[in-house]
C-alpha cells in the first residue's frame, strides 16, 4: 500500500539541504540519487553508502505529520483540502521554525546507536501545527508501520501510546513530538565519538531554520523513494500560503 506523510523539505537552494541531501544520497526535489562529494566524506573517515539504506528514501527532511498509508488515490485530495485549511489556521505572526538543540544536536538513537539525527526544538506554532496534521489527516489513512508492531506485541506498549497508535498511527506525537532531521540510518561504523564532533561542526551554521514551505509527499510502493505530491509555500513578507 501507498503512503503519505507531511513533511518539512528546505529549499533546493539552501545549502542545508544540499548538504544533508549528500550525506543521504538522495535528492528528493529532483528525485535523482547523489554521490557524496571527497569534502563530505572527510567527516566519516570511511564512508559507506549502506549506512542511508533506510534513510535515504525519504530524503533530507523534517516530520511534521508520520508515515500513514492508503488505499485510494482520493484520499489524497482530502489530504491536500485538509492540509490547506490548517495552514490557513496558523497566525500569520507566528513563525513556524526550528531553533539549534544545543545540548543534544546531533543524536545517536535506538539499535545500538545506528540512526544519527539533527535534533532541534520547534516553535509553538510549529508544534501546534503537528498536533492539527497528526489529529486531523492522519486518522484519513488506514494503519502505519507503528500500528503493525503495535498489533504483534500489544502489551510492550503503554496505555497512552497505544491510544495513540490506535488512533493517529504514531506514539512519537503530540507532547513527545521531537523535530529532526535523519543523517545516517543505520550506522555501522564505530567512530561515534569523533563522527559526532565532525558533523556538529558541519552543521553547526544551521542554528535556526525557518519552516517555510509545507510538503505533502507521498511513497507509491515500499520499494520505491518518496516524492513530493503537493507543497504549500509561505511568504516570507506576507506570511501567507501558496500551493505549488
């Protein structure tokens, strides 16, 4: 089955994305692969293009609404109408934007320390406009890979995110929705240490990054990347919303 999901993509120009979009190998504006350039792969030592197997299909971005799947095409429209009004909800002097997570901004998570994200904090309105996409569009799709482990192993969930996996398809919602963007997944190597000094320093000039355009993207089949099916643009001046 297909699946969608909101995402926040940086502009193409942007050397953030640039840079993050090397790191993974793929370009999900242009829908090509990349190769990481000899001025990236320094900050690996060795680099192995298998350390983004998992990462590298959904591109260089940040989740603002999980990966919920669907049968019909329509549902799409109903995504897209959604997603509009909701962005139409958002004050206009409210940024939507991600501040540096200094204390913990590059981050080794979960089996054995193998996905490395950029973490950083959300503004209110952009933790507001989680919580509208995560109630509102998600429950329109039909189950996620939370919900799958979910129904194998019940009882490893406490009550709250079960509820939430039962009824939005994600626990990492709401109150412990943590914005971020995924380097490496999964991470092989055993240079921990000194990869965390390297890429901290290369990304070290992204401290505030503002969220300006909306994507809706989707993945027709497991096997393939995701694309942009629809993305909303926000004036810088006006502050207002233009669908692309």
């Amino acid at each position: 089955m297909p699946n969608f999901a909101v995402f926040h993509i940086p502009p193409a120009t942007d050397d953030f994305y640039k840079i993050g979009s090397a790191v993974l190998g793929y370009d999900i504006r242009a829908k090509s692969e990349l190769t990481i350039p000899k001025t990236l792969k320094y900050d690996f030592d060795e680099f192995d293009v298998h350390w983004t197997d998992i990462a590298r299909p959904y591109g260089f971005h940040m989740t603002i609404g999980d990966a919920v799947r669907f049968k019909n095409k329509s549902v799409l429209g109903k995504v897209e109408k959604e997603l509009s009004k909701i962005l139409g909800w958002i004050s206009p002097r409210n940024p939507l934007s991600l501040s540096w997570r200094e204390e913990k901004f590059l981050t080794y998570w979960r089996y054995e320390r193998s996905v490395v994200v950029l973490r950083y904090h959300a503004s209110e309105a952009l933790k507001i406009l989680h919580t509208l996409v995560t109630s509102r569009i998600n429950p329109l799709g039909e189950g996620s890979g939370y919900y799958d482990e979910y129904k194998k192993f019940p009882e490893d969930y406490s009550p709250h995110r079960a509820s939430r996996i039962k009824n939005v398809y994600s626990p990492t919602v709401f109150d412990s929705y943590s914005p971020h963007f995924t380097l490496l997944n999964p991470y092989k190597g055993e240079h921990h240490r000194r990869l965390k000094k390297r890429l901290t320093k290369r990304f070290a000039a992204f401290t505030h990054i503002p969220v300006h355009t909306i994507s809706l993207v989707v993945q027709w089949a497991d096997d393939q990347p995701w694309e942009i099916y629809r993305e909303f643009v926000r004036d810088p001046f006006t502050m207002t919303w233009k669908k692309i």
